[in-house]
C-alpha cells in the first residue's frame, strides 16, 4: 500500500493583482517508509507543495490521498518540521513536546511517557524543565522533532529543517533524523536546496522546475547511498557522480528558465 | 593572570556601584533642593504663599488630615476607582481585540469606529457618562475605563495579529481549533503586549478617574483638588497632588514588577 499519493495536483495564488499558477500537475507516489527529497530552486513552490500535502491549503486542482484518504480528514497523520524550530518560549520542553497531543487530544499519561521516551533518545532527557530560550539551536531543532514525533505520525514533512543550522550541527541532526525515522519505518518528505542534503538522506530525489513548479526529473539514487547513514553518503564513491548528474539537471532548468 | 582578572573585575563591579551612589546622590539632591527653593521662595514672598503655599504649610496640613483620617477615606477612593476602572479598561479592551481576532469580518466593520473612538478625547463624555450612570462613583469609574478601552483593544488586536505565523502553522498542522490556537499561542505570544499596555494603563486611568471627580464626586482626591481650587485652599490643591503623584508611581512600579516576573521567558 502506498502511504501517499498525489494526483495531477495544481496550485494557484490569487491576489488582487494578479493570480498567480504555483504548482503544476504535480502526480506522485511516495511508498510506505520511503524517504524522499524536493530539490528545487527558490520560489519553485516546493513549500506550497508540502503544505497541500499537509492539508493546510487546498490544492486548485488534482488530489492528495494518504493511505485511502483524503489529506484534508487525515491530518492525525502528519508530522511537520519547519526550518525554523519555532518551539513556544513560553512552555517548558515538557509542555512543548506533549502540546500536540494536547491539541489532538491524546494527552495522556501513557502518551506522555512516549514524548518523554523521545526525547530521551534524542539525549535531551535532563532538559524537560528547561524553557526553549536555555537551549542550543541543535537542541531546539531536536526537541521540535520530539514534538512532531509524539503525535506518532505516519507521513513526516521536512521543509528545509536543518538550514539554520550551522554546518556540523547540519551533519550531526541529519543523521539523527534519518537513524530515527528509518527504525521507525515513518514516510517521510524532505524539501530542501541543498543537493547534498538531497542525496544524503533520500531514496529518491524528486527535483522541481521554477515557476510553475511541476516535477522536471525524478532521481532514483543508488541504494548503498539511500540506505546509508547521510554521512556516510556523503563519503560514497558513488556520492559525487549523483551530486553532478543532479547538479547539471539544475544548472540546465536555471538556463533555460 | 586569573589573579589579575578577578582584580579587573572587582574594579569594575566597585565603578558601577560609584556610578550608581553618583546618580542617587544628584537625584536626591535636586529633589531637597527644589523643596528648599519653594520654601525659601514662599517665605521670602518671591512667590504668592496664598497661590503656591510652601512645603512646611502642606505638611502641617498632611500631619492634621492624617490625624483625623480624612485623607485616608479620600485616597482610598480614588484609589479604589483607579484600579477597577484600569483593570475593566484593560480586560474589556483585552476582550474586544479577542473578539476582533476572532472574525475578520467583524474586524473590517469596526475600523473605521474604532479609528474614530480613538481620535475623540474621552473625557468630553463624562457629562454623557454622569447622565447616563447616575452623578456616583460609577461613572467615575466608567471613565477610568473608558479612557483606556480604545487604545487597548487596537493595540492588542494588532500584536494578536502579528503573532509570528509560524508559530500559527505549527498550530494548524496539529490541526487545531481558533478556540485552542488563541489558548495555547495566540494569547501567551501577546501577554508582553498586553502587560506593557497596563502601564499605559495605569497613568490613563488616573486621568479619568481624577476627570470624573472633578466633575461630580464628593470625595476623592480629584474632590479635593477641585474644593481646594474653589475656597483658595491651594495647600490642599497641592497636597492631593503630592499625593496622587506618590500613588500613580506606586502603581507604576508595581505594574513594572508584575511584567517582569511575568516575562521572564521572552
């Protein structure tokens, strides 16, 4: 069964100026456990995707489906990470990570002994009574995975987590994210610029045209660099022949465009 | 080298404490002089003492309406009608930016009294007010209300509605109510805000309320400024202006108290 599948999915902007066609008959199918990227450059709507994907905004035309059902009565379902960790000053760790629950209604002790098991794996255990403000940009990135977590999503939407981070707290939470949503065997979409990131943590790399943004080439990557820790990938012999392949396919919409 | 660091230190924290018993001294300094001067200037008739009285006269008449209590009735009145008439300013107006939050539509209807509502000095109601609710304490309390109501509920509405909407998607995604985004994001984000709107508050509410004594009240110290006006009694006049200056700031600081035990998480 496949966890999502978008079909012939449209997106238009209308202001008053002007309405604006985001996305193009955009059709895909991400199976269960699969990880896969969105390269595209900026403004080729790969935000605007991950947000109909989420729910959050209801595509033009063209539908989303989750398992059988639409995104929109799915939402228990997803998971998102923002680029920043936009964690809530004001709630301690604790209060932060078991508000989705909260929110769903799920809350309960059990539920919150699993959002605590997270972050102690997460090795953030002895920071649950700390606010957001005395913790490192890593560590507020990884608590706002906990939070997404603890809802216990099956479908996970990345957009751009790890950009404000600096280059080896990038390398480090990347392989984090990945060991811990592989054990998990979650689905999961990561959109990003970064090419490396792309073939670092992904099975497959979908890479979008600019504006409107419809889906220009869909990279398979080898498994021995899908299946590896992205760190690693990124040591493959193999890493920098898809980094070029990948990058000349860019280079080409960035000329033509 | 850590010997000498500690020493740096030392002498850094001992300069400050020297800037701050500097500044301390001026302070009281100008505030022993100015009282001096004023005595000295009513004494020496530089100045009328019938118009502007002298600090030694003003104190007598503290120490006798100490005495006989008088001034405590007056003080707590005003006192009291300050408070409520801040705290309804600030809930209500609190409650109607809530309300505006909640519907756009609403919201876009409003503007434009609102707009209005703000531009009009208040306190040109108070004979509407004093018709309207009776010549009693609770029209004076209305207008320390009043005075605050407009100004707070558009400049909540406004930091409710630029509460980051990151933060609001990370809501959404959750999939959650108007009801539960305004519970857990909407109104924590804005309580600094709100908080700072409460000091604003503050010296309103004193505007309003002593405005509604003047007009009709038989006690107050708004009362007795305007019955020490009409006997030419201006060392009461003036009493009951050191004394709501004393009061006003009081309040301030204890507002100023409020938010920063309440922020310590911005």
């Amino acid at each position: 069964m496949s966890t999502l599948q978008l079909h012939d999915v449209s997106m238009a902007y209308l202001t008053k100026r002007d309405a604006m066609l985001a996305l193009e008959s955009i059709s895909l199918t991400v199976e269960d456990g699969e990880f896969i990227s969105i390269l595209g450059p900026s403004g080729c709507g790969k935000t605007t995707l991950l947000s109909i994907i989420a729910g959050l905004l209801s595509p033009t035309s063209g539908h989303v489906t989750i398992g059988n059902k639409e995104s929109k009565h799915a939402k228990a379902n997803i998971g998102y990470m923002l680029q920043q960790d936009y964690l809530f000053p004001w709630r301690s760790i604790e209060d932060n990570i078991t508000l989705g629950q909260k929110i769903r209604g799920t809350f309960s002790q059990t539920t919150k002994i699993e959002a605590l098991k997270w972050l102690e794996q997460l090795g953030l255990a002895d920071k649950k009574d700390l606010y957001p403000n005395q913790l490192s940009g890593g560590m507020r990135q990884r608590v706002a995975l906990v939070r997404m977590l603890a809802t216990n999503p099956t479908l996970m939407l990345l957009d751009e987590p790890f950009s404000a981070l600096d280059y080896q707290t990038k390398l480090k939470l990347e392989d984090l994210v990945f060991q811990t949503l592989k054990s998990e065997n979650k689905t999961a979409i990561l959109v990003t610029h970064d090419i490396g990131e792309a073939i670092a943590m992904s099975d497959r790399v979908v890479l979008l045209s600019p504006r409107p943004g419809h889906i220009h080439r869909i990279f398979e990557l080898p498994s021995e660099i899908a299946t590896s820790l992205p760190f690693e990938a990124r040591q493959h012999v193999h890493y920098n022949d898809q980094f070029q392949i990948i990058w000349k396919e860019m280079e080409s919409l960035a000329t033509t465009s | 080298m850590q010997q000498q660091v500690e020493t740096e230190h030392r002498k850094y924290l001992s300069s400050l404490k020297r800037e701050n018993r500097r500044v301390l001294a001026v302070q009281l300094s100008i505030l022993v002089s100015f009282f001096s001067f004023w005595e000295l200037a009513a004494r020496k008739h530089w100045v009328d003492p019938l118009l502007f009285s002298m600090p030694s006269r003003i104190w007598d008449l503290l120490i006798t309406r100490i005495g006989d209590g008088s001034i405590f009735t007056h003080a707590s009145v005003t006192l009291f009608e300050t408070l409520l008439g801040f705290m309804l300013g600030t809930g209500i107006g609190t409650l109607l930016a809530a309300v505006l939050w909640w519907s756009r539509f609403i919201s876009k209807v409003l503007d434009p009294y609102l707009v209005v509502l703000n531009s009009m000095p208040k306190v040109a109601l108070g004979p509407i007010l004093i018709v309207g609710l009776g010549p009693g304490f609770t029209s004076i309390i209305a207008m320390g209300a009043l005075i605050s109501v407009v100004i707070t509920t558009m400049v909540v509405f406004t930091a409710f509605r630029e509460v980051d909407h990151n933060y609001l998607k990370v809501m959404n995604t959750f999939g959650a109510t108007k009801h539960q985004t305004f519970k857990y994001v909407i109104f924590p984000a804005t309580l600094p805000t709100i908080i700072s709107t409460l000091k604003v508050n503050v010296g309103l509410a004193w505007v309003g309320v002593i405005v509604g004594e003047f007009l009709v009240s038989k006690k107050g110290l708004g009362y007795l400024i305007i019955y020490g006006f009409q006997v030419f009694n201006f060392t009461l006049v003036l009493m009951s202006l050191l004394i709501i200056a004393i009061l006003a700031t009081v309040m301030y600081k204890i507002v100023e108290i409020l938010e920063k035990q309440m922020l310590k998480r911005f």
